[in-house]
C-alpha cells in the first residue's frame, strides 16, 4: 500500500498537537523527498543517539514531561540544513543549548544504589572523536544532573514485575507515515528504546549503532507503508529476542499473500513438514498427507526461501526461527500452490488449493502436546498433564489420580493459558524452591539493569507426588512455558526431555509506534537462581530428543517415549 499524500490540513493537524513547530511545516520533507547525502544520513544517525539520551536523562523531559518528539522534529530540521558533517554537529549544539542545561539536581541525582546486572552502556557520550567536545561537555553535563526518579515521563514500570511501559508514545495515525520525518521518529524510538529499556542488549551485535544506520536510509525513501513495516521488523529482528516483533503488521512480512494452506506445519529432520490439518475436511482434500515433507513452494526450494526471510523473523535462536517461517510457509496471493514434497522417500509435484484464514485454525498445529484430554493416565504407572488448557483449580484432582503412578509427565510443548505454575509446581516439591531471579530497569540510570531482589519460588502442596517427573519441551516452549519448566525442574530428580526451546523469558513490554502500529519487547530479564542466563539459550533439556521423520510417519511421539523409558528405566511405547 502506497504511503497517502501529507495534506495540509494533516500538517496542521500535526501543528495543532505542538508536534511541529509551524517554521518547520513548508520544509517539511514527505515521501517524495530525495534520498540524502551519506554524511546527512551519518549526522541522522547522530542526531537520533543524542536525542535518545536527552529524552531519558533531561529532567525537562523526564520530569517536566516536554515534547520528546517536537524537539526531534526541530532539530532534524536544522541537521538538514547543515552543508557539512562539522556544520551539523554545531546545529545539534545550537539544539542543546535551546533545550537548556539541566536543573541542579541538589540531593536528588541518581544513585546507583543495587546490584548490577547490566550497565548502561553510555562511553560515547564522552567519545568526541564520535560526538565532538561540545556535544560531549552538554551530554555529559546533562548525565551528571539526571534526576532520580521511581518513573519517567516516557517509561515506567508497567507491572508489578517492573517491566517498563511507554504509555506516553503519540502512535500517530496511518496518514502522517506519509512524512519522512514521522518514520524516523518510529525509528529512532523504537532503536533508543532497545539501547536503555531492554534488558537482553548485551546480547545483540556488538555495534548496535549500525542497526540505526542501516533503518534510517530505508525508512526515509520508504515509498509504501509494507516498505516501512518491513524496515522496523528487520530493525526488531535484530534485538534476537522471540518476544520482540512489530506484531500489529506481521502481515507485511514474507511470505506475503491473502491465502494459505490448510495445514500446520513444523521442522522435522531440517525439512517443514505437514504436521496437523487446520481445517478437518480442507486439509485432508487438498492432496497433502500429514508426514509430507515439503521442498519447495512455487518453484523456490523451501532453504532458499528460508534465507531470504530470515532477516525479517525476530528470534531469539535458529529453531525458533525456522519454527516462525515453518508456520507460514506456503502463503500466497495465488489460490494454488504449487508444492515439490518428499512423501515417504518419493518426490512427487502438487496443486495445492489455498484457502481463506478464515477457514483455518492455526492455533491447531502450535502446539505438540498430545491431542486429547488434559489430563489422562498412559498407563497405571504414567500420569500425563499437559500444560496449555490446565486450569489451577483442576490440578488437585489430577495430582490425586496420578499418585500411584510411577512417572508423572508434564507436557510442556505448548502456552500455559491459564498459570498454572503454583497450583501444580507445589505438588512436586518437597520443600520451598527457587527457581529464578528477575532483573528490572532503573528508572534513574537508563540502560542500567539490577537485580530486583524479586525471587521466584514454589512452595509444597498436599499431596506430594514423589515419582519421577518428565517435563518435556522444544520449540514450542516458549516464555511462560519456559518460566512453568523452569520452576518444574526443581522437583526432586526432574527430568527436562526434548530440543531447544524458545529463548525468550519474561514479561513484554508494548512499544507504540507511528501509524497506529505496535510492538513488543522482553521486559523483564529472567535468569536461573545462580543466575545463569535463560534468554536466547531457552531451557537446556537433560536428555536431548527430536523427533524423526521414520517416528513421526509411525505416528510415534519419539519425545515422550524417550522421556519416560529413561524414567522407568526400560523401554516405553505410547499405545495409540
């Protein structure tokens, strides 16, 4: 979709909201504008570092809750201006100096009080190399002066766990898109928000900075509104955090199209492989078997596609990744896909009709539990829950049931819908548990991470089941599932089976964005008790299990088999 015309009467919508000062709306650049110099871009990228910092140390802006983005506006405008990359840095000062110094801030300067897990990173303030002397004298004068705050004006705790919330975000209708400048604000927002509200930063790429200088360019030429999505999904994809995605606009992410197949599919053996039906009688007659290993789409083997898309798919490891473009593989505008697909060790070429979401289920092939009941015994010595639809108020009865059972396996390859963790988690622990620690922002110090001191446990419940506990996992888990196996680890013996998880712990935090889009973040850092970290690595499993291509044609469920002959010390095969 083409970005709409700025109208005037846009413009003055926008002067109307103070959102540019009125000198700047005849030179305001809008769509049309043409790319600028490289040494304009560098500046850009300059200008929307120092402009980050001010917004989150200024206590006229922290404090007095000033107009974070009509300053932006302001002094792009004057960095545009400016013939030279020396010219430039002097209009950025002049900026400074309107902004004023800071008020002293007497016996309220921030401390760093509390136990640090992550420090901001903020040397290149004092680089004048990278900033020059004067900007470094205001910036350094102004992180001196920083208020000490339990909230700012534009982040704060959002919950009680401490993870931060941007409330304060003008999102912009879709119609001001159509101004370069509203594009970089979403940039620059969305890029200084991850350098001092992110908990993981430490574990993107080492130069950040270069993330900033790869959006800038593109959301400024961007010509269409799918062009600008695009730019801030690759931007979140580079936070490598599976939480973290413009998740208002995943449509403008490949593959793109009105339709789609009617299967859920998942990586098996490194191929995407039909895994259940989304629709009980369009997926079985649309020619594809469950089993069927797709290998190219349309003409594109299925690794190349990969490739191309996986700059756009936020992640926080490769299986979960491939995991994301698995499940929309085969999109499409056409209503037939052509498929290559491997069917028991012979190719064979589909016409595949694609259909309406409408008309599918996808949340059918998400999961890889067990399809059926909640709650059910395998045999009289195995219990099984799964996780996804366990309700708090059902796990006592369950529990019950299983107590003669020697294995009680919790199935984890799924999303707790309904928190579970204490209501089941107490009936497998003899004794108070930890299992994790929390780091949280500090409001005063942006980009500083501590320890909360919050520390997450499970306490015992009658009755105690003392078999062997099974939790198994994979790409599925994800986030509360991660949380729910971690405290379940801590059972006396626990067993964790399967293959990587997720990677991605912790409350989100909602980031809004220009044109009425959003998007997510980890908020929170979660780590182990000895905190050890759990974001990107996920939750190592004891015994490392991934199903075949042979088990899963079997209609085996390989995972669960492993997980229990190792708990029952004998083999063990599910019964259909």
């Amino acid at each position: 979709m083409r970005l709409p015309a700025l109208t005037g009467r846009a413009c003055s919508a926008l002067a109307a909201l103070g959102l540019f000062p009125t000198v700047i709306l005849s030179q305001a650049p809008t769509v049309d504008a043409a790319p600028l110099r490289p040494d304009q871009y560098e500046s850009a990228v300059l200008l929307g570092r120092v402009w980050g910092f001010v917004k989150y140390h200024h206590a006229r802006f922290v404090v007095a809750g000033a107009n974070a983005d009509s300053a932006l506006i302001e002094s792009f405008s004057l960095v545009l201006e400016a013939k030279t990359p020396t010219a430039a840095r002097d209009s950025i000062v002049a900026w400074l100096d309107r902004i004023g110094p800071p008020p002293p801030c007497a016996d309220r300067c921030a401390s760093g009080t509390g136990d640090v897990a992550l420090s901001a990173d903020i040397a290149w303030i004092r680089d004048t190399a990278t900033v020059g002397a004067r900007i470094a004298e205001r910036l350094g004068r102004i992180h001196a002066e920083r208020p000490q705050v339990a909230r700012q004006r534009y982040a704060g705790p959002a919950t009680q766990a401490q993870n931060p919330g941007f409330t304060n975000e003008p999102p912009y209708e879709a119609r001001f898109l159509a101004h370069s400048m509203i594009r970089l604000v979403g940039v620059f927002r969305l890029w200084n928000i991850l350098e001092y509200w992110f908990p993981y930063r430490d574990l993107m790429e080492p130069d950040r900075v270069r993330i900033l200088r790869d959006a800038v360019p593109a959301a400024w030429t961007a010509t269409r509104t799918d062009d600008y999505q695009r730019v801030l999904i690759r931007l979140m994809a580079r936070a490598q955090d599976t939480h973290a995605n413009l998740w208002s606009s995943l449509s403008s992410r490949p593959p793109v199209g009105r339709y789609v197949l009617p299967v859920g599919m998942r990586m098996i053996e490194g191929k995407p492989v039909v895994f259940r039906f989304t629709n009980d009688s369009l997926g079985p007659r649309s020619g594809l078997q469950v089993g069927d290993a797709i290998l190219a789409v349309d003409g594109a083997p299925v690794d190349s596609l990969f490739r191309v898309w996986a700059p756009l798919y936020a992640a926080s490891n490769q299986p979960t990744r491939e995991r994301d473009m698995t499940r929309g593989l085969g999109r499409g505008d056409d209503t037939i896909a052509t498929l290559l697909v491997d069917r028991g060790g012979k190719s064979l070429m589909l016409r595949v009709p694609r259909v309406s979401p409408a008309l599918t289920n996808p949340m059918a092939a998400s999961t890889h539990d067990l399809p059926g009941e909640t709650f059910r015994m395998l045999t009289p010595e195995v219990a099984y829950v799964k996780l996804g639809p366990l309700m708090p108020d059902s796990v006592a009865g369950y529990v019950q049931r299983a107590m003669s059972a020697k294995v009680f396996v919790v199935d984890n390859r799924n999303y707790p819908s309904h928190f579970p963790l204490a209501a089941l988690g107490g009936h497998l622990v003899p004794a108070r548990a930890e299992f994790a620690r929390i780091t949280a922002a500090d409001w005063s110090n942006p980009g500083t991470f501590r320890w909360s001191g919050m520390v997450s446990s499970l306490q015992p419940r009658v009755p105690l089941f003392t078999g062997k506990v099974v939790i198994l996992v994979d790409e599925a888990t994800q986030s509360s599932a991660e949380f729910h196996t971690m405290a379940f680890r801590t059972a006396p013996g626990a067993l964790v089976v399967g293959s990587t998880t997720a990677g991605a712990d912790g409350n989100v935090s909602r980031i809004p964005l220009p044109g009425g889009m959003h998007a997510l973040i980890s908020g929170i850092g979660v780590f182990y008790p000895d905190r050890r970290p759990t974001q990107q690595i996920g939750i190592v499993p004891d015994l490392v299990v991934r199903p075949t291509l042979a088990g899963f044609r079997a209609g085996r469920d390989e995972v669960l088999e492993a997980g229990v002959s190792r708990a029952l010390g004998r083999p063990f095969k599910l019964q259909p």
